[in-house]
C-alpha cells in the first residue's frame, strides 16, 4: 500500500485512541494464564495483538472478539496443552518474549517461532536466564525458533541483572518467577515500563519496585523482586484498557507540527515510565495541557490538549531513551520541524527494533530533505522547521510508516509512503483517524 499525505490543512477535533498495544498483549496473556472468565474492554484489535491471540488458541485457550472487548476462558497455567506445531508469533517480539516465561512457568513444552524479520531479534537475553531458573530452552544462535522441552517445575529463583533495560524481558522472567522456589530479583540500568507489575499487584502478586544504589560501584540501579504465590493460581482479568500512548504520539506531534492544529486525546495512558517522549517536548516548547487525570486498573490516564508550537532542539540520553523507546520515529519528526540541534545517544537498542530503526529513520528522513546524521548509539538533527517532501519506504515497520506520514502533513510538498500497510500492526485507524481530523490522505492498493 502506498499512502501519499499532501499538506496544506490543520488537524482539529477529538480522538478516543484504540487500546494500548503492552498491555492489550499482557492482559490477553494474564487472562489466557488465569482460571475461569475474563472479560477485556477496549482491547487492540490488530496485526500484533492477534499473534498473541492466535498463540494462545494453540495452547489450547478459548476466547472471543466483540468489537474491542476481549473474552478468555481458561483452565488456568497448568492447564495449558503443549501444541503439535510452532507457534507462529508473527511479527511480534512482545508475543514471543512473554510466552517463553509463561511456557517457562507451566513447564510446557513448545516452539515459539514467526517471521524472518522476527527470527532476526535478539533473545538469547531471555534465553540465558531462563536456563539459569532451570528452564529447558534454547534458541537458534541467539534468535527464534526457541524450543522449549517439558521442565521441572518449581523453577529456580535468580537474582539477575539485565545489561541492557526491556520491559518485554523483565516481564518474561517475571512470568517465569511465578514458578519458582523464591523471590526473583531483577536489575536494570534505567526504568523500563512497568505494566506488568501493576497487574500483578492488582492480582495479588507481592512485587517490589524500587531504585537502588549499588555499593561496589555506586551506579543507579532499578530493582524489581518478586515473591512468587504458595500455588500457582491465577485468578481471572477484569478490566478497561486506556489508550495507547504510543499510537497518541504520532497525533501529538502531528498535530505540534501542522499549522492551526488543536486536537485532544481522550483517555490517554500516562503511565511515568511511557511518557518520556511527553516530557521531551514540553521542555522543547510544546503546548499541550493534561487534564481529567485518573487511574484506571492500576494505570493513570488522562486527556491531552495538543496546540501546534515553535519546537526548540533537545539533547535525548540517559533514562529518558528507556522511556520513550518505542517514540523516537515520531520524536524525530518533531525534531526535523523544530529550530535547532537534535542529539539523540545511547539509543542502540533502537537498531533491534522491528527495523534497524537508527538507519531508517536516518535515511528516510534524508530523503525528506532533513538534515540527520546517523550514529552508532543514535542520530543528531539539524532542525530546519519543516521537510521538503517526496517518495519514502517503511521497511516493514508500523511505527516508521506511521512518523513518515506525519512529517507529510507539515512537509512543503506530499509524502509518499511505500510499504504503508504496516500501520495494521499497532494502529489500524491511523489513516482514518488522521483524515477525521482533517488530514489529506489518499491510499493507493
């Protein structure tokens, strides 16, 4: 699909985002682990959430879609079935990851595998601490397929550092820990999301979070132990999902970027370690104002008032790369339109994302007319208040196809973009939300 964006026009109107996209995948998997009913509200319905659905009917799992709301009918962890296939977990790392510490816990045996773009992320990440608990896993030189064999169960509790922060792999061995002999310790060198323990906390699980110093080497740390349950019990999910803040950031910055915009986002998760990305472009001068602030299961929401703004460069390191990870296709829009140098670094993570997404966004934003320049941690940008506009591709990933049509809207000339149909993977009403609001969009099949 080729989306062309020409510009020209203000965004205005209100949006009631679909569900956040890490906890739609938690949530389906937490019901899918649970005993009995569970019942989902404003579930994300897309191409990476349904890897996640389909990998548990495989095991063996009954649920049901109407519309947005989600219902899972489980037998529990233990009653999960070893499936006679791989599971194919499609393009969605998230999918994969988790299941493993969720297989890990029941002991069950199965292979996880997906697309080729898929087998190219790391995991031996997941893999290397799930045989320190005694799992029974290994992984094809460090990537999918992963091949889990029938495990002892309890698991052994770990006391474990993850060099590099991921709430996708704190969140496996959290899975796993539900399974062991003692409390887990995990440790991160920054904050990632913590969804995954809010949920839990809300289901009765004892986890503590906190920030730490290390004595031999007096670095931050931040430590998250586990206590797991006396039997392994989950009960059922029952809950309303906020919106994603991760879909709103390509509305937030399309709309600080167009001229004439006002837009707000209703209901709008706000968890602290998502909304890095939030906390950047205020300091950068962006006009958007927080309201009607709330918690929904464990999670603070609220609604955000979005005006265009004059954007000033930042300097993006440190802690605040961990939490706006899955942002900086959009960020590096709102910087190629604002005055003045971007320096993004410590980033490389972002290379092992669904693309290698510091050279994508380098090169496409290149071919924009935006002064960036690529480096091994990260990329500076040389804002110019706008791009130029022209022909562009989205390497297979939703969030770059998504940033690139942003930077149509405010681009002196249209914006083509090849290979658009990404977008399905996490925000299928992107098109139709951004022509809603205003947009000029025209697709071609």
């Amino acid at each position: 699909m080729i989306l062309t964006i020409t510009p020209g026009t203000s965004l205005r109107g209100e949006v009631h985002l679909p569900g956040d996209k890490s906890l739609s995948h938690r949530a389906a998997l937490l019901a899918g682990l649970g005993e009995g009913d569970s019942r989902i509200t404003n579930f994300l319905v897309s191409g990476v959430t349904r890897a996640m659905l389909d990998a548990l009917s495989d095991l063996g799992v009954v649920w049901g879609l109407q519309g947005t709301t989600l219902e899972v009918r489980s037998a529990g962890i233990r009653g999960l079935r070893s499936p006679s296939t791989p599971v194919d977990c499609s393009n969605s790392a998230t999918t994969l990851r988790l299941l493993a510490g969720a297989l890990a816990a029941g002991g069950i045996p199965a292979v996880l595998d997906g697309t080729d773009g898929l087998r190219r992320r790391p995991m031996q990440r997941i893999v290397d601490p799930l045989q320190q608990m005694g799992a029974d896993i290994n992984s094809r030189e460090g990537c999918a397929p992963l091949v889990l064999k029938k495990s002892t169960i309890p698991l052994r509790a770990i006391d474990h550092t993850l060099h590099v922060a991921s709430a996708q792999v704190k969140t496996c061995l959290l899975l796993a820990a539900l399974a062991a002999d003692g409390a887990t310790i995990l440790r991160e060198p920054g904050p990632s999301r913590d969804h995954t323990e809010r949920m839990l906390r809300s289901m009765g699980y004892e986890i503590i979070s906190q920030q730490v110093e290390e004595t031999e080497s007096s670095a931050r740390v931040y430590l998250t132990r586990l206590n797991p349950p006396d039997e392994l019990h989950l009960p059922p999910v029952n809950m309303k999902l906020p919106g994603d803040f991760s879909a709103a950031a390509f509305l937030i910055v399309a709309a600080l970027v167009t001229p004439g915009s006002e837009i707000t986002l209703h209901s709008v998760g706000l968890n602290p370690t998502r909304t890095g990305l939030l906390d950047v472009l205020l300091a950068m001068g962006a006009d958007i104002q927080v309201s009607d602030r709330g918690e929904q299961y464990g999670e603070p929401v609220g609604s955000l008032h979005v005006r265009h703004s004059a954007l000033s460069g930042t300097l993006v390191e440190g802690p605040l790369v961990v939490r706006m990870i899955d942002e900086f296709p959009a960020f590096a829009v709102a910087a190629a339109h604002a005055r003045g140098l971007t320096v993004v670094r410590q980033a490389t993570e972002l290379r092992y994302k669904e693309s290698d997404r510091i050279t994508a966004l380098c090169t496409e934003l290149g071919k924009l007319g935006a002064a960036v320049q690529e480096s091994p941690d990260g990329f500076t940008i040389q804002g110019q208040g706008g791009t130029a506009g022209g022909q562009v591709a989205a390497h297979g990933d939703h969030r770059l196809a998504m940033a690139l049509a942003v930077a149509g809207l405010a681009s002196r000339k249209a914006v083509r973009v090849q290979g658009a149909e990404m977008v399905a993977e996490s925000f299928p009403d992107f098109v139709s939300t951004l022509a809603r609001l205003g947009g000029k969009l025209q697709v071609e099949v």
